[in-house]
C-alpha cells in the first residue's frame, strides 16, 4: 500500500505539477478562478486573526466551503507561501483520491466477482479484470483533464472528490456509522451538496437494516454539522451560506432558457468531455448488468452520478469553468467506465477492435490533459491581468475615504485591505434581492455613497452606458480579449448636478 501510495503520488505531482508549470512558463502563477482568492482570503484571516470573516471584525457565511478554508488556513499559520500550500494541497488530495478509488474499485469489482454472468445467452461466466481495473481507474483519475485542472486551481473541488470516495470505500467496507456520519458531515462541510450522497449513503444503511449504525451515523452527521449551521444562523439568518442564495438568484433567468431535462441533461454531459466519453458505452453495460442481477448496493454511486447534475439543474444551471459544480462526478464516471468497458472488452473477439478502443482511449486522455494544460494557463492569465492587476490597482490609487463596489471580489479582497461592498451578493447579501437589477443596483451604490465600480462592462451595459460611470483604469489583457470578452474597468462614479432648463 505505502509502494503503491508514493508512486500514484509521483503520478499525481507529474500530472498537476505540470499544469503549474506550463501556466508559470506563461508568466501567470496564481489561480484559474477569481472564486479562489475568496478562500484565501477567509484563510488568511482565519489563520492570522482567528475569525472566519472576508473582512477583519467582521464574521460572514459567505464560504460556501469552511472546511477548505481551514486547511487553507494551516498555511497562513505556518507562514507557508499561500500559493505553494494550496498546490500541495490539491495534488496531495488528487493522489489520496487515486488511491482511494483504486480501493473503491477492488471493492466495486467484488459485485462482479460474486456475479458470474455477464453473457445470459451462455453459460460460460464473462473473464473480467477486476485486478487491472482499480489500476486502471486510478491511471485515469490522476491524467483526467479536469481532475488535474482542480487539483491546482485552489479550490475546494479536489477535497470534495476526496471524501466522496472515502465515504463510499468506508461505506463498502461496512465502516462504523458512526464514522460514515462524520464524513458525511465533512462533506457537507466541503460542499452543501454532500449532504445529499450523505443521505443516499444513510438510506442504504438504513435498508440494510442497520439501525443502531443509522442512529450513530446520523449522531455523528450532526455533531459534525451543527457549528457550521449555528454560525450560519448567527452572521446571517440562514442555515445556507450567502452564495448560496446569491448564485441562485443571480442566475435566475438561466431557467426560462431552457425546460428542466434540457438543463439536466446539459449538466449531466458536461463532465465527460474528454476521453470519458469513450467509456459511455461500458457504463451503460456495466449499469444495466447490475441493475438486472439487483446489485443495487454497487449503484449507489450512480444514483448520486445522476442526482449532482440535478440538484444544478434545479438551482444553479451553469456549465462555466469547465463545468466545475459537476466535476466530483468525474471519478464515478470512470470508475463505471473502466469498469464496464473492461468487460465488453473482455467478451469481443476480435484483436483490433479491442487494441483500436483501448488505444483511443489511451491517447484522448493524454490529449485532452494536454488541451487541459493549455486552458489552465490561459486561465491562469486572465484572473493574474485582470483581477489581479486590478485589485493592486485599486490598492494603489483609491483614496483612503473611498467607498468601493465590485463583482468579482476575490482577488481585490485579498489585495485591497478596507470592506467595499460586493455586487455579487457573498458578503453584502442586502443586494441579493435585486441582484441582476441594474436599476436598482445604480440606485443602491448611489445611496451607499459608492465612489468606484470595479466590474466587467459585459455583465453590467448599463453601468458602461451611463455617463456618471467614468472609466479610470481598465486593463489591457490581450488573453481576455482573444477569449472574447472585455477588460475590466474601474469606473469612478460623478454625480452631476441637475440642470433646470428655461423656456
């Protein structure tokens, strides 16, 4: 096990050490998301201060994932470069997870070993690979684009998938409730989301007839929730965090674009981009097999594979930075993938079609890691030019009375020491209620005093339209423009008098 750990660790270092590198090469080390200067912030503050707070003295629910702001938060108190913690981080938790799901598939593989049967026309039992398909899967978990792609982009997408398997493999492994409960509740503390592969882990336990562990495993869900939730009810009302409502609210009007299975299957899709959609047709067999021989244990998975996307479907219907909400499915994906593709393979005759499938598999994934290294960097650039910049743009010439409101609050948070106030609603949520309102928004920075806007003119044309909004700084980010979007501004807001006209 130690062997096999360091080398899917060396695996891990190659594949996401990579992506670091070529972004570096590119002049851009930071992050891909402007989302990830936010839990650095909350780090930072966390870590120094002791508060989890965006703005010193000042507590907010505005993470939608404390636990990654605590292990952030580890770097800030060992004075540990922040950037170089939170790589280590990811590509430590990716290699964990290839491990975990090597583990997890063994166990995933027992369905079949007890099932004998593929072939219902025959009765010689189907060969399998059941010893090569938990090398396999972990081989692919550490080259998938998008699992490499999380795994340095400072975000919490890499712990998620972490607990996930570790839920299931513990699950599978017939692990205490008690401890199922705590990771569970870990989970949730990751993401809200959890909760629900928490809840399919706990009804399966509960059909299992395993009360007392029901009971324990509920017991320990809670215990490991409940100071989430009451700081939550404290700073803000709710038992969710701010972001939670604030991207549902901002992102309304996505519903009326398309009906609910359209979303949902767009969602659904979106992750197996890359070589994974080659797999599809072993997932089905692999799916359609254990759901005839009633192994409904090993579908767990899939019940949570389908119900990820849905939850999105139903509150926040995006597929932006390459469908992150839905990348924890990934894993799941392969591992049925893999799996089932392993056991077509095993049934087909024919040589060249086996080495032609498992070749092109093969080499889609290693393309699309290197498509992935490309998209990294680029994304890398975009956040460093223009929030970035910007921020220590503001940091440097906005006046200490200034009053500053801003969309993207990441990397000026982390940059800009005073509070402003936040556009998207994660630590001002009184603008949540009209958020997508440009009206009401103007009417509201005007009331506030606001003296600066910091927003992309795309997201708010009304803003770059009227004439008291007087651009003061914008970058000059060829990498943006060439992805097709425009340069940040700083707007400096000036309030003309009215002008009384004679007849």
């Amino acid at each position: 096990m130690k062997q096999r750990g360091a080398w899917l660790m060396l695996a891990a270092l190659v594949s996401a050490g990579a992506y670091v590198l070529f972004a570096s090469a590119r002049g851009a080390l930071g992050f891909p998301l402007d989302d990830a200067w936010i839990h650095q912030v909350y780090a930072r503050n966390l870590g120094t201060r002791g508060e989890f707070a965006f703005f010193a003295g000042q507590p907010s629910a505005g993470s939608t994932s404390p636990l990654w702001t605590i292990f952030l938060s580890v770097g800030y108190l060992l004075h540990l470069d922040f950037r170089a913690w939170a790589y280590a981080l990811g590509i430590v938790l990716l290699a964990a997870s290839a491990l975990c799901v090597s583990r997890f598939t063994f166990q995933f593989a027992e369905f079949k070993v007890q099932s004998s049967r593929f072939d219902v026309h025959t009765a010689r039992p189907t060969p399998h690979a059941s010893h090569l398909s938990p090398f396999v899967v972990a081989l692919f978990l550490l080259f998938e684009w998008h699992l490499a792609w999380s795994a340095v982009s400072g975000m919490e997408v890499s712990l998620f998938i972490f607990l996930s398997l570790l839920l299931l493999e513990r699950f599978y492994a017939r692990a205490p409730g008690v401890l199922l409960g705590l990771l569970g509740g870990l989970l949730t503390l990751t993401r809200p989301e959890g909760i629900v592969l928490a809840a399919l882990v706990l009804l399966a336990i509960l059909a299992q007839k395993r009360f007392a562990d029901l009971g324990f495993g509920l017991w320990g869900f809670g215990i490991c929730l409940a100071p989430y939730l009451a700081f939550n009810l404290m700073t803000s009302g709710a038992l969710l965090p701010n972001t939670f409502y604030a991207k549902s609210a901002e992102y309304a009007e996505l519903f009326a674009r398309a009906p609910f299975p359209v979303r949902w299957l767009e969602l659904l899709f979106t992750p197996f981009i890359g070589a994974q959609i080659l797999l599809i047709p072993g997932s089905i067999y692999g799916v359609v097999a254990l759901a005839r021989e009633r192994r409904w244990r090993a579908l767990i998975p899939f019940a949570w594979l389908l119900l990820l996307p849905l939850l999105y479907a139903l509150r926040l219907p995006v597929t932006y930075q390459h469908g992150r909400y839905e990348m924890p499915i990934i894993p799941f994906i392969v591992v049925y993938g893999v799996w089932g593709t392993a056991a077509l393979l095993a049934r087909m005759k024919n040589f060249v079609i086996r080495a032609t499938w498992t070749l092109s598999i093969g080499a889609t994934l290693i393309a699309f890691w290197l498509i992935g290294a490309a998209q990294y960097s680029t994304d890398v650039a975009i956040i460093d030019c223009e929030m970035v910049q910007t921020a220590r743009w503001v940091a440097a010439h906005a006046p200490d009375d200034a009053v500053i409101a801003a969309h993207d609050i990441g990397a000026l948070g982390y940059f800009y020491p005073r509070p402003f106030i936040d556009l998207a609603g994660l630590v001002s949520p009184e603008v949540i209620p009209f958020i997508r309102d440009e009206d009401r928004l103007r009417e509201f920075l005007f009331a506030r005093n606001a003296t600066f806007v910091v927003v992309f003119p795309g997201w708010y044309p009304k803003f770059d339209a009227d004439p008291r909004f007087v651009p003061v700084f914008q970058t000059n980010c060829a990498v943006t423009r060439a992805a097709g979007e425009k340069n940040m501004i700083v707007y400096q807001i000036v309030r003309y008098p009215t002008i009384q006209l004679s007849n």
